[in-house]
C-alpha cells in the first residue's frame, strides 16, 4: 500500500543544531547559570517522504538562583525542552486538526503517509495545548485534557 512502496526511497537527513553557551539565563528570573555539560539528541523533523532529523545540542547549567530546580537546559530554536518532535510538527497538527478539520486519527494516518513517523494521541493534545498557549489557536477545544485553566471543569 501507500506506506511501504513510499517509505526510505531518500537516506534520512541529519540536521545539526546547537545552542549551548557557556552562560544561560535562568528561563524563570534571567540569572546566568555556568554550563556544566552538553547534551545532544535527535528530535523528528518535517520531511516530504523523508526521515528528517534535528540533532540537538543543548547545555545543561547550575543555577545560581534559588527561584526553581538547581539546573536548568538552554534551548534551540524550534524546538521544546526535552521535546521528541520540532515545533513544526507540532504546528503541522494544529494545522491538520484546526484548519482541515481532520479528526485525530486522521492526522495520524495523514504524518505517516507524508512524514513516514506516527504520533500519538498525546502527542496530538500536546500539540493543541501548546498552540493555545502561542495563541494560535483562540480557543482549545474542550477536549484537551488539563489545559483550559481558564474554564475550569467544575466536578
Ligand atoms: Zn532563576
């Protein structure tokens, strides 16, 4: 079917992306921390019918501030701390789900077909979550759980 006769007919991509200085802002209060290591690993990216991958790099720093955990990572741009998918797939759902009003297995079945990777379902309301907090997406269907704060569910 679709699937196998699409798939690997390009050699997966490797993109390399780095950020990780020797000093970093503590995201929460913007105090400098010292970098104490690297690390890298590799998140799936957007590939017409390709494996696309970012390697990413990022430093992992001590903080010199008491206002949260004692060690926080620098990020690239694009992608999530600690995320396994770029911000551009999870932009690519959004899409999906809210512009082409495609149902959630649709979606599924529509990366595997285009980007040759499934996602899961949480992956999905991650996704949606995610845009409601950019303010992609005005309002977040209800579906998603724990993310309207705003309207919360009375039990
Ligand atoms: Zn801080």
């Amino acid at each position: 079917m679709l699937g196998e006769a699409a798939v690997a007919e390009k050699p997966p991509r490797v993109e390399k992306k780095a950020h990780a200085p020797k000093r970093y802002p503590c995201p929460r209060c913007g105090t400098p921390g010292r970098r104490l290591f690297k690390r890298t690993r590799r998140v799936r990216h957007l590939g017409h019918r390709r494996e696309v991958w970012w390697e990413v790099t990022v430093g992992v720093y001590k903080a010199r501030c008491d206002c949260g955990p004692k060690h926080f990572t620098s990020t690239v741009r694009g992608v999530q701390v600690g995320a396994e998918y770029t911000n551009a797939v999870r932009e690519k759902v959004v899409d999906l789900l809210v512009r082409d009003h495609l149902s959630n297995y649709k979606v599924i079945e529509h990366l595997e077909e285009d980007f040759l990777f499934r996602v899961s379902i949480g992956f999905i309301y991650d996704a949606l979550e995610w845009a409601g907090k950019k303010g992609f997406v005005r309002r977040v269907p209800r579906l998603v759980p724990g993310a309207p704060k705003r309207g919360a569910v009375h039990r």
